[in-house]
C-alpha cells in the first residue's frame, strides 16, 4: 500500500495551485469588509476622500499680474500700430490723389512739368526753350512732358498771348474762337514730339478757321514740329484720314510720312501733334483724365 501512497503524494505536488483571480475595485472592497469590519458606506468615503485629495490643485500662479500687464501692453502697442498704419495707408492715398489731381488740373496727366516764363520773351527764345526741354527729357516711353508757360506773376499766360507767339500767321477768328484752357507739352514715344491742345466753345469758328490757316501751319510751326522748310514750298495739302472715329486732317511728306495733323477730337478739343502714333497715344491719355476730372 505505501508505494500507492507516495504516488498519490507525487500527484497531489504536481497539481498546480488555483490561480487567483484578478484584483478588482469590488474585490478589495469586499476583502477589507471581511478583514476588517468596514461598512460600506464607511468605504465609499474614504474613497471619495482619496479622490479630492489626488486631485491636482490648480492655483493662481504668483505671476499672474505680471502676465496679465504683459500681455495688456502688448495688446495695447499691436492696437496703436494697427492704427498707426490704417491711418498711414489712408494718408498715402490721399497724398496720391492730391498728386492725381494736380497732374490733371491740365487736359492730360503728365510726369513732369517744366515752367517757361514768356514775359518779354520773344518767339524765337521761346521756340528754342521748348525744343530745348524736348531734347533734354528723359523719362520713359508714353510719358508726358508739361510745359507750363507763364508771365510775370507766375500763372499761365493766357491763350492769345501764346498762340501769337509760336503761330503768328493763325488768323485772329480763330484765336478768338478757343478758349482759356490748353496744355503745351512734349510727348515721349519712339520720339519727343511737341504736341498742342486747345479749348473752344465754337466749334463751327473753330473748324472754319483751321482750314483756313492750313496754308500757313507749315510756316508758323515748322520749327517748333522740326518740319523741313523746304516742305513750305510745296504744293502740298493736307488730306482727310480717320483714326479710332476720329477725323484728321493730316500732312504728309513726299515719301507718304505724315509730318503734322490736326484732329477735333471732340466738338470741345483739338490736338495738333506731328504724326498718328503721337495722336493715338494722346487720345489714350485724354480719355483717362477725364474720366479723372
């Protein structure tokens, strides 16, 4: 019987102990009212206690007035300078516009004005000033040169007064028939070309009266426009041609190279420049400025 015995023994070793179940919130809550006696009620509390206590206690950082005025000031220098620079942005264009408007206070905006003084001046001084600023102005392509004559007092001379300086041969009813306001300039294209525009509230004289004095625009112009004197002594004339719907009359070399016309471009306004590609570009200009005025 005893070697039974010691199998059974060797058979109870290698029989492996129960595993004990995993621990649960229940399970020790259970244990400790076994051991110990607890309610509970008693246990519900003291958990609950434990739980305040491990709760992490956000205070008032001690530097929380310094923080509070350090970002009260940044907030306050990023509001001036918002409006340091609206007020700079608006202050910019206001100064454009004031520019704008002085560059169009003339029929065209221009680049840059020159001032011619005509008082005592006689006409060949003032054809050589202005070809003068033509040769010395430099500004890009499609730049307008204004050239503001005046008197003694420093105000535009009036527009009888210098027509009968650079066009002494235009007859006196068609002096009369412009107005007070005109722009003397120089055009920057493929070249610097001198350009007129005029004023006048009578088309009808006005009109009449250019084609009279179309025998003698060679001769009154024909320096001031670098036009050939010998082109004077030719038979001829100038010729209709229509550009952008707007009539010219224009005067062509023998080689077929217009050299000056003429164009009413409104029934206010007439523009006398020396070739089509000038014209066309002043058309482009006075469009703009008087949308501008």
């Amino acid at each position: 019987m005893e070697p039974e015995k010691e199998t059974e023994q060797k058979s109870e070793e290698k029989t492996p102990l129960p595993i004990k179940s995993l621990r649960t919130y229940q399970g020790d809550v259970e244990e400790a009212v076994l051991k110990n006696n607890y309610s509970a009620s008693s246990i519900l509390v003291a958990e609950q206690n434990r739980n305040q206590d491990g709760l992490l206690n956000i205070g008032t950082p001690k530097d929380s007035g310094a923080r509070n005025k350090f970002f009260i000031l940044v907030g306050s220098i990023m509001l001036i300078l918002g409006v340091i620079t609206i007020s700079a942005v608006f202050y910019i264009r206001s100064k454009d516009q004031v520019i704008i408007q002085q560059q169009t206070k003339t029929l065209i905006g221009f680049l840059e004005e020159k001032i011619i003084p005509i008082t005592n001046s006689t006409r060949e001084k003032l054809i050589t000033d202005i070809l003068a600023e033509k040769k010395s102005f430099t500004l890009p392509v499609n730049s307008v040169l204004y050239l503001n004559t005046v008197n003694a007092s420093s105000t535009p001379i009036n527009v009888e007064n210098i027509l009968s300086l650079i066009a002494p041969q235009m007859p006196s009813s068609l002096v009369r028939s412009f107005d007070g306001e005109y722009m003397l300039g120089v055009y920057s294209f493929d070249t610097n070309e001198p350009f007129l525009i005029l004023t006048t509230s009578d088309f009808a004289s006005s009109f009449s009266g250019m084609l009279k004095w179309e025998k003698d625009m060679v001769s009154d112009f024909g320096k001031l426009f670098s036009i050939s004197q010998n082109t004077g002594s030719t038979t001829m004339e100038f010729k209709d041609e229509v550009l952008r719907n707007k009539d010219l009359r224009i005067l062509q070399d023998n080689n077929k190279k217009t050299i000056l016309l003429y164009s009413f471009i409104d029934k206010n306004t007439l523009v006398i420049t020396t070739n089509e590609n000038i014209f066309n570009a002043i058309i482009g200009k006075y469009n703009v400025s008087k949308q501008i005025r």
